[in-house]
C-alpha cells in the first residue's frame, strides 16, 4: 500500500467546464507528483501512512508557478518525525 492517498477537488460552481476543471487538476496532480519525494521521506521516517484531500479554492485558474509554490509550502509544512 502506498503510503500517501491523494484526492484533488475542483468545484463544478466556480469552473463550469469540465476541460478548466480538469486542467486544474492536471496542474496540481504534476506540482504533487514532482514534489512528493520530501513527502515521502517525512512519513518513511515516522512511518505513517496518510490520506490528503486537496481542495482548489481560488476563483480563478491560476498560473502553475503559483501552484506548484503552494504545493511545496504545504509539504513543507507537513510535520514529520
């Protein structure tokens, strides 16, 4: 079993098409995929397994930088051991 579950929401509300609320999704899936190496060394040490749910609350679709930046500071703060 893997040790990080990840499920990634963007509300039908504010993005109407399913291509915004997808490409939205495509960005932070890669920003967690290319950060989760930190992540995974965290809850190796401590071993624990976690499960994350990832909610898109901005209003508007936001540039991958901005993502990515928002995905590493939430690894970060992660506590580990």
């Amino acid at each position: 079993m893997s040790r990080v579950q990840v499920v990634i929401t963007v509300p039908k509300r504010v993005f109407k098409t399913a291509v915004a609320r997808n490409r939205i999704k495509r960005q932070i899936r890669e920003a967690f995929r290319l950060n989760k190496d930190a992540l995974l060394q965290k809850l190796t040490e401590s071993d624990q397994h976690i499960s994350l749910m990832l909610g898109y609350i901005a209003k508007e679709p936001l540039p991958y930088a901005e993502i990515a930046a928002g995905v590493e500071k939430m690894i970060r703060k992660f506590p580990g051991k």
